[in-house]
C-alpha cells in the first residue's frame, strides 16, 4: 500500500472503486482526515492526456457544488501516474450494501432516502451538472441517517462503464435511461429516469429492466414497460404507482422535468402513508467496517427540511402531464369501461384522476367539484320561472281588462 498521495498521509485502504483504490488518509495541514479516490492514469500518452483533461475537468465541476445531499470534494491532484480526489470521510455504508443486508426497508423510509437524492440532484442539475451514473452504490447512508451522492461529475469516467462505439461512457446499463441506451446527448431528466430505477428497485426488490447480458437490458430499457410496483408489493400506494411511472417514462418530455418536482411529490406521497416503527438498523461503516449501532435510515438534510417546510401543496406536480402514466394509474384505479372511456377521450391530464390517491384533508389544492354546472342549470330553471311567472301576469292583467 503506498503511504503518500501529494501532501496526503494514507493511513488504510478502504476498498476498491470502478476506478482505482479508495484510502483513507489524513491532510496534515489542517489535521483533517479525508477520503481519496485515486484513478489509474497507465494509458497510451494520448489517451492518457484526453482522460486527465476530463477527469480534472469533471472534478473541478463537482467541486463546485455544496450541498447537504452530496459529497463535499476538497481537492484535486496528481501522483506519478495516479490522479486522486480527496473529498469528505463519511461514516456509514453504501446504500446497495445496506439494501443487501436489510433486504426492502419500509416504503415511508425508501421515500426518505429517494427525496434526499433527488433534492441533491436538484442542487446539482441548478448548477448545470448531471451526474450520469445514479445507482445504490454511488449513494452513501452516513452516521446520522443523511443521504450523500458521490461520484458526481465523474461517474462518466468508471472504467468499469458501458462505451458506445464513439467512446462515450453512458453509465450502468441496469440505471441508464432510454436515451443513454441510445448514445444520444442528456441533460437532468436522463438523471431522474436512473433514481426511477433505482426507487422501482428499492420498493420491489427487483430491477425494472433486467436480462442475461448487456443487451438484453438496452431492449428492455428501450422497449419494455415494468409492472406497477404494487404488483410485486402490496405496501406501495396507487399514488406511488404513478410517480414511478411518471420517472420512468420513456419520453424526457414525458418524464419529470426537474428533480424538484420529483422530490416534492415524493414527500407528499410520504406524507399520505402511516410512519413505520423505524426499528434501528446495524449499519457498517465505510472504512473499517464497524457496525453503527443506532443509525435510523430516515435521516432529513437541512435543505430538505426547509424545502418540506416551504411544501405550498400536498397534491401531485402540476408538471404530472404525461398521458401514458394517467393513463397506467386509471387501469389500477379504475373499472376496464371507465379505462376505455378515457383511453379515447384523453388529450390532456384530468385532475380527478390524481386526486384518488390524495387524502381531501391533506391537500391544499381546492378540488374541482360538479357545483359549476349545477349552477348553470339553477340559472335556467331559474329564468324559466321568472318567464312563466311574466306570462301569467300577463294573462290575468287582460282577464281583468
């Protein structure tokens, strides 16, 4: 084990990541003990100037973001053919390990720990960065219950990832989204359809898009349309069902156009379902591996609790616009006639339909009610009256002339 990356003391190893080791190691100048990615730069020289240009490049865009829900980088450098991160020391464990251990957590706990990353991903997708490679294992539950997303910025650059035949790396196949698959340019929405996933995967215990190989999962990425979660658990609300679906639409037009609206909808989902008991959970640590006794898997960062305290609606995104996910919700909400019905009538989102899955009491969107047209018909019978009443003054003020 090598003892010194630039100024930093290595004290252990912590494992292997996709791109090279990861220590733990202490920063002499201000006695902080930090977390150093290292990534293997024993490449062809023009390969290995075109992989360091992006590997810095990508490490100074994620260096930039400061946010409760994702890992704080502290610097970037070079030793001999080894380009390092030193970024914060988290005590806790990989959210896949934890998933491993634990098997399903509660759904009220999954929404928990999907509203944080997607709240971190908010952050991250203001500053115009996308993170490409969102999956459990680049999620860290820490000491306190906070969520972290690490690897931001470089997750592009794992060795380990699918290249197209240009090169690019897209990600891991069983996360990536449909354009991803396709080698096409993405923006924030490709980032959402892979926390999509990953909360399909959370809530069932199984992958929404699974197959032998590789390109068994593209097809099904591209082509195939998972069943309801609730099928496979009985727990996971018919309001879930739909934001699920609204994640993974296979259109980006279609889909969640900002992680935003996909935290906001996931609190208020939460907030509609009875609290589990949130028994304390065995958790080991990033480094040395101890157990944590006493870590809640319902940690809340700051941010996301002055988001939840900003919350103006406990209904569902004004943004849910996509008729393939209304139309998956009505098929398990309603009869097959009513399904038919809209089926051919559907043009644009009919609110009713949502409004099945939200408790009246909990939400501050006025509902639409049938008072207007019992109004309207009011009105006429109304103005009949006054016609008939006109008219049989009339006739007896000619009786009686």
């Amino acid at each position: 084990m090598i003892s010194q990356l630039g100024r930093y003391e290595v004290i252990s190893e912590l494992g292997q990541g996709a791109m090279g080791v990861v220590y733990k190691a202490k920063d002499p100048l201000i006695d902080r003990i930090v977390a150093i990615k290292t990534i293997n730069l024993g490449l062809a020289q023009e390969e290995k100037e075109e992989y360091e240009g992006r590997f810095y490049q990508e490490a100074r865009a994620a260096g930039r973001l400061n946010h409760p829900n994702i890992v704080t980088i502290y610097d970037v450098g070079k030793s001999g053919d080894i380009a390092y991160i030193a970024m914060e020391f988290l005590q806790g464990c990989e959210l896949r390990d934890l998933l491993r251990e634990s098997g399903n957590l509660p759904v009220d706990q999954v929404l928990d720990v999907v509203a944080q990353v997607a709240q971190g991903l908010a952050y991250a997708h203001e500053h115009e960065i996308v993170h490409r490679d969102i999956k459990p294992s680049n999620i860290m539950v820490i000491r306190d219950g906070h969520v972290k997303i690490t690897d931001f910025g470089i997750a592009r650059m794992a060795s380990s990832a699918v290249r197209t035949q240009t090169g690019m790396v897209l990600g891991s196949p069983k996360y990536m989204s449909p354009e991803q698959v396709l080698g096409k340019v993405i923006d924030q929405r490709s980032d959402i359809f892979s926390l999509g996933v990953m909360l399909y995967e959370m809530l069932t215990g199984e992958p929404p898009f699974a197959g032998e190989n590789v390109n068994a999962i593209m097809f099904q990425t591209l082509n195939s349309t998972p069943v309801a979660p609730s099928t496979l658990n009985s727990k996971v609300p018919d309001m879930l069902n739909f934001i699920v679906a609204k994640a993974l639409a296979k259109g980006v037009d279609d889909r969640y156009q900002n992680a935003q609206d996909f935290a906001r909808d996931l609190r208020a989902c939460r907030e509609t379902l009875p609290r589990s008991d949130r028994p304390m959970v065995t958790v080991p640590s990033s480094g040395e591996r101890k157990k944590l006794d006493g870590m809640i898997i319902t940690g809340r960062s700051q941010v996301a609790d002055q988001e939840e305290n900003a919350l103006t609606t406990l209904g569902l995104s004004t943004n849910f616009d996509s008729s393939e996910a209304t139309m998956r919700l009505a098929a398990l909400t309603t009869n097959p006639e009513e399904v038919d019905e809209l089926s051919k009538t559907l043009k644009i989102m009919r609110p009713q339909l949502i409004k099945q899955s939200v408790p009246k009491a909990r939400s501050a969107v006025p509902p639409r009610t049938a008072s207007v047209a019992p109004t309207k018909k009011s009105a006429g019978k109304f103005k009949i009256l006054i016609l008939l009443m006109a008219v049989l003054a009339l006739a007896v003020a000619i009786y009686i002339k």
